[in-house]
C-alpha cells in the first residue's frame, strides 16, 4: 500500500512564509511612510484648525472667536445694483463692520418682502467694482432698504462743531451697540451764502468721522425754523422746493456711498417748520417728490427717507396738523401711491407718560396718559394702519425719535416726566421694552428706531445749567467733557439689550 504524503517539501512551505513575512513588513513600512507625507502637507495653523466652525463677533472686545456649528459662509452686507456704492466706496473703518451669514439673510427682512414694488436701478459710480453675480454659496441681492435691521438700533447726535467730542461719542456708540447715527445737516450751515456756495468742510468732516467708526448715518436735511428760516436767500417752503432739491441732489452726490439715508425736512405738521404757513400734506408730498428725484438721480443706491410728524390731534393753522390726518393727505396728494416720493416713512414716536407696551385706546380713556392716542409708543400702529389702507404695506417705517424724559422742571415736559413718575432708571427701562416690543411685534415692518438723544456739550458751556434745556432730560447719557464720562442706565442697558436680548426682571414691571 501506498502512503499518501503533502504536495509540498516541508522546506518549501517555510520559505514561503518566510516570504510573506517580509512582504507584510515593507507593506507596513510602505503605509507609515505615506501617512507622514499626507501629515506633513497638511496646514497645522491655528486658523485651520477652525475650518467648519462659523466666526461670531465677540460684541465685548470686538474680537472674533469661533463658535462651534455647521460651516457658513460669511461676506458682508449682500450687495445689489443698488447698494454697490455703498459697498464698494465705504472707506476703511477703524472697527471691522459686523459678518453677516448668507445663511441667515433672510431673518432681516426687506422693505418690500413681497416683491411687488420695484425701486430704480442704481448705478455704481465710476471706479467702483461690480458686483459679482450670485453663485450657489451667494444670496440673491437683496433690497436696498435691507441695509435697516428689523429693528435697527440708532441714536441722534451731535456731531458738528466739536471734531474731539464727535469722535468720542461715536466710539461709545459703536462700543454700546448702535448701527445707526442720525446727525442734522441744516442747509443754511452748507450753503448758506447764496445758491451754489457750499461750504462743505464740517459736512466732510462729520461723514468721515462717522465713516471711520464703522457706523451707518441718516443725514437729515432741513433748515433750523427759530433762527431767521424766512430771510435766508432760498425763503421758506414750499417756496424754496427746488433750491432745496437741488441743495440734497448736490449732497447726495458728493457723498454717494458714504451716507446710507437722507431724511427730507423736519415736522412739516406744525406751522413753526413750514416757514410760518398752514401746514399742508399736499404741499409737502411735492416738495418730497422733488427733493426724492434729486437724490436719486445723483445716488439710486441711497435710501430717502421722509420726515417724521410731531404727534399731535391739535389742527390749528397758526399751530399744528395732526399727524395721522397729514400722512393721509400725503398718500391722497400721492394717488396712493409712494413710488417716486420716498422709500421708507418716517415717523415720530415718543412714549409720554405711557409704558411702550399700551395699546392707544387706554390712552385715549384715561387722563393720566394724556387722553388722546398720539400719547401712546404704539400710535405707530395707527400711522402702519394707513400705509396699509394704501396699499403700501411693503415699505417699511423708521422711527426717527423716540425716547422717554424725565423731566422734572420744564412745566411743558414734566407732566409725563418727573410727574408721572419717571426717572433716569424708568427712561432705560421703557426705551429698551420699546426695542423688544417692536422685536416681538413689528417685525417686519418696523426699521430703524433712533432714539432722543446722545448728549450736546453745549448745555453744559459757559456756565449754563443743563436742566433748563428740555432736551437734557431725553438724553440717554450726561453730557460730559472729554476726561469725564457720565453714563446714565438708558446707554447701559440699550448695550446690554443689544448684545443679549436681555431685559433686567425689575424693568418689566416700572
């Protein structure tokens, strides 16, 4: 019998593995080695170590640190055809502007959400570059009034004469939250002298500075009425509409990409502005119309805004018009239509006696309010009630004032200051519950809220007592010299407000 033995010598089979070993160790060799080649082409920095986590500003330093998350792609504000002066003019600013994610563009509405209502084409002045069209990691370009959060945080200012005073409060502005600035041009500061004479230095300065600090400026058009407004060489209005018109062409284009708004005239519903003449709606919707046209012509990117009403039920021609009459009569005088006059309404809201949140009609009922509706924050509602009525619900409204005093020494103001049980804590309180009310309630409609007042150095020159100024009491911070900085809680917790949304639990009960 044959015994049946392996196809293999033994010595064969240990060579194999011998051989297989080996292989396995250069494999293994071969595979470090290419891991450190992989390792050694890879960027070690620190920024990216970041890649994927989206860049937030840090509101308190004004650093940027990253934030844990899905990726984003961050630009600046988006760019139209209309806003590309703007975006490609816009000087280099001392603080970096805040990113703002494609992702969530669409959290700040427009001021014509519903696309009806097409504003002119801008063109971007010569020099400028185009703006890219949209890719896939792009937003479609947006509206011009876009550039107004809902709401956005503003205050008025005072800016003119004093270059080392405006620099400081600027930086305490940008520093406290705000985005916006509103600053008056009076046109006799400008062009004062006679037609064409401009005088341009103070306004060039101003902008610049505002420019600087990353800040956004509503310029405000108009002429002061208590100091000769009918023997300046243009008269008064409607007289003087086209040399105004032609005066806020001229502005528009000097600074065409540096100011973002222009606020055309002041208060025309009360006789003091309208170069001592009745009131007239119909008067001031021409006058508008032209002033608008100059504007836009020289700058189709900048937004124009028009004047804000004194509120009032008081019609009397020597003294006032009310106010939600007169913006009636301008959508009338307008056939009801807005385009061509103006591209967000503007609209004055100051609270009175009243907390932000009451509804008008328990304004009306009760006295101790005042007894009408205008004495309510939210009358605003009554003026976007006729916007509305008008077909113009896609435009949005700006508050150009608003604000509490407490005034405890003015008789005209101290009834819904001091008297009403206001103090400097209750001003804070009811001008940052205004900010979360319009948040809460207006959202998308509501655009800039500029509140009364940054402080005027001037109240305190020469020996003045800054009391008897009614002004003093409306500003959210002590007017202060340059080694002094006086703060009252209206500016701290508007800062609070806007980098936490926070509200302190006692304001909501003042």
């Amino acid at each position: 019998m044959i015994k049946r033995t392996s196809q293999h010598p033994q010595g064969d089979l240990t060579f194999a593995l011998a051989a297989l070993a080996v292989f396995l160790i250069f494999a293994a060799m071969g595979m470090a080695l290419g891991g450190l080649l992989i390792l050694s082409q890879q960027d070690t920095s620190p920024a990216a170590s970041l890649t994927g986590a989206a860049y937030v500003p840090d509101v308190s330093t004004g650093k940027t640190t990253p934030k844990p998350g899905p990726s984003a792609t961050f630009t600046s504000a988006p760019v139209s055809a209309k806003s590309a002066a703007t975006a490609t003019t816009k000087p280099p600013t001392s603080a970096p502007s805040t990113p703002r994610s494609t992702a969530s563009t669409q959290a700040s509405p427009t001021a014509n959400p519903g696309g009806t209502r097409a504003n002119p084409t801008a063109t971007a002045p010569a020099g400028t570059a185009k703006s890219p069209p949209p890719t896939s990691t792009q937003k479609p370009p947006v509206q011009i009034n876009a550039q107004m959060a809902s709401p956005d945080f503003g205050a008025q200012a005072f800016l003119w004469w004093r270059p080392e005073v405006a620099d400081r409060d600027l930086t305490i502005m940008k520093e406290f939250g705000f985005s916006w600035v509103r600053q008056t041009f009076a046109w006799e500061d400008i062009e004062g002298k006679g037609k064409g004479q401009f005088d341009w230095a103070n306004a060039d300065r101003v902008i610049q500075q505002v420019n600087d600090h990353g800040l956004k400026l509503l310029a405000r058009l108009g002429t002061d009425p208590e100091n000769g407004m009918t023997k300046r060489w243009a008269g008064p209005p409607p007289g003087n509409a086209k040399n105004f018109a032609d005066f806020a062409g001229a502005m528009a284009k000097r600074y065409c990409g540096k100011v973002q708004a222009y606020q055309v005239w002041n208060e025309p519903n009360l006789t003091r502005e309208w170069g001592g003449r009745a009131p007239n709606p119909t008067e001031y919707a021409n006058f508008l119309r032209g002033a608008y046209t100059a504007i836009k012509a020289a700058c189709p990117s900048v937004v124009v805004v028009t004047a804000g009403m004194a509120p009032t039920e008081r019609n009397e021609p020597t003294i006032s018009y009310p106010d939600a009459a007169f913006y009636e009569g301008m959508y009338k005088a307008m056939k009801g239509n807005s385009n061509g006059y103006f591209d967000v309404l503007g609209a004055h809201a100051a609270g009175f006696a009243a907390p932000p949140e009451l509804d008008p009609a328990e304004a009306a009922a009760q006295k101790k309010y005042g007894g009408y509706r205008f004495f309510s924050f939210r009358h605003l509602e009554d003026i976007r009630a006729i916007m509305v009525r008008y077909g113009d619900a896609n435009k949005r409204i700006a508050i150009l004032e608003f604000g509490w005093t407490f005034d405890r020494v003015n008789p005209d103001y101290k009834w819904h200051g001091a008297d009403a049980g206001i103090d400097d804590y209750a001003q804070g309180c009811f001008i940052v519950r205004a900010y979360d009310w319009a948040k809460k309630n207006w959202q998308p409609w509501i655009g800039l809220m500029s509140v009364l007042t940054m402080p005027n150095l001037d109240w305190i020159e020469n020996g003045k007592d800054p009391q008897k100024e009614e002004q003093y009491w409306w500003a959210i911070m002590e007017p202060s010299r340059l080694n002094e900085l006086h703060l009252r809680p209206a500016i701290v917790m508007i800062k609070t407000y806007v980098q936490t949304g926070v509200i302190e639990d006692r304001c909501k009960t003042r």
